[in-house]
C-alpha cells in the first residue's frame, strides 16, 4: 500500500488505509515501548523501518487531525543506535 503512494491521504480519505495507518502506528508504540526498555537497537530497527517501509502511515490524534509517525523516525532511529554504541 505504502509503496504506491506518493504523499499522504488526504484527511478526509486517510481512514481507508487503516492497514497502513495501523502498521505504523504500532511500530511507532513498539519503538517507544522498546526505547523506554532500554532497547535502543530494537527501537532503531522498528523506526527504520517505520521510515523505509511505512512512510505515508498516518496516526489520528483524537483532538482532530493526522500525524505522520515516520516524520522524526529517521532522526530517532538515529539517537537510539548512537546510544546503543
């Protein structure tokens, strides 16, 4: 799905990718989750792939709009590894 997009969905169509939307989604909370745990390498790994496989994934935020997990997922991948080291 994410490989035949070339930009997010639209707000008023994001919800029809809620597989996408879901994966990265979970893979956000599965970084954070492992982050807090203090497994930055498999925090780096979830968001690295977050940013290569599930860019266009989309999180609703109950206060009324979407937001892309994998916009900082680069950068954080980033931190975790250099903390990992």
């Amino acid at each position: 799905m994410n490989a035949a997009m070339t930009a997010f969905e639209p707000s008023k169509t994001a919800f029809e990718k809620w597989a996408l939307n879901d994966v990265g989604t979970s893979l956000y909370i599965m970084a954070q989750a492992y982050g807090a745990m203090e497994a930055d390498m498999e925090a780096a790994d979830a968001l690295e792939l977050l940013t290569n496989d599930y860019s266009y994934a989309q999180c609703w935020d109950p206060k009324g709009w979407f937001w892309g997990p994998a916009d900082n997922a680069a950068a954080m991948a980033k931190e975790f590894r250099r903390r990992a080291r």
